[in-house]
C-alpha cells in the first residue's frame, strides 16, 4: 500500500485533507477533517472517511467550506485540474469580504499556480475569472 496527500487546506484550529491509498486492487481515499476550538470549551472534531474515488470527499469541501479562502498546503498534480474547474464557480458564488480579495488571488496563485482577476460590481458582487 502507498499513502500519498492529495488535497490539504487548514485555517485557524484544525485543516481538511485528502489522502490516497493506493493498492493493487485499487486507489482508496481518506477525508480526514480535524479541528480544535479553544474557544468553544475545547471543541474537538475528528472526522475520517474512506471512499473510493477523489470527487466525493472533495465534493464535501467543496459544499460545506470555504477552501478558496484557507491555506492550501498540498494539491497532488493528478486532480490539480479537477479543482481548479470547481475554483470560479466556487468563488463566484462566494461572499468574500473586499478587503480579502486579494489574499485569495495570492492564496491561489501560491497554491494552484494560476493567476486570477476580478471585478467588483453593483452591491460589491465579485466576479472572478481566472487570467491566461
């Protein structure tokens, strides 16, 4: 068995990530969310699921987090794609405070390696596209 990361995000108290096992019969992955929260009387979270390919747990993220916002740490270049097809939509439909704006762009940028831009219009909604 080989275990490789594939995705990883982390924030304030905890992180998200997505680990693949890799056996002969076939590829597993592990969503592993972990989270402590000294404010809430130790809170602690520690979810860990196994599934057999890469867009369901990452179809978890994509719907309950905000991932564009944190750090992400680790993209495996096998599903780098997959989820920049996902970032637009994601951010389009996001309500990204203006003075975070562009800590997402560098946050992308070091991450995914894209540049992306943005417009700000009527009632400070935000577009994104991603720059060629």
């Amino acid at each position: 068995m080989e275990e490789e990361p594939v995705f990883k995000i982390s924030g304030e108290g905890g992180g998200i990530t997505i680990t693949r096992l890799r056996f002969s019969s076939g590829d597993k992955f592990i969503y592993h969310h972990s989270e402590f929260d000294p404010n809430e009387e130790g809170l602690v979270v520690n979810i860990r699921e196994e599934y057999d390919n890469f867009e369901i747990p990452f179809g978890i993220i994509d719907e309950k987090y905000p991932w564009p916002e944190l750090y992400i740490s680790t993209i495996h270049s096998d599903y780098k794609n997959y989820v920049i097809e996902r970032l637009i939509p994601k951010l389009n439909n996001s309500h990204i405070p203006i003075d975070w704006l562009n800590h997402v762009k560098r946050n992308v940028k070091e991450s995914l390696g894209i540049q992306l831009n943005y417009t700000v219009g009527k009632n400070e909604k935000v577009s994104w596209v991603i720059e060629n």
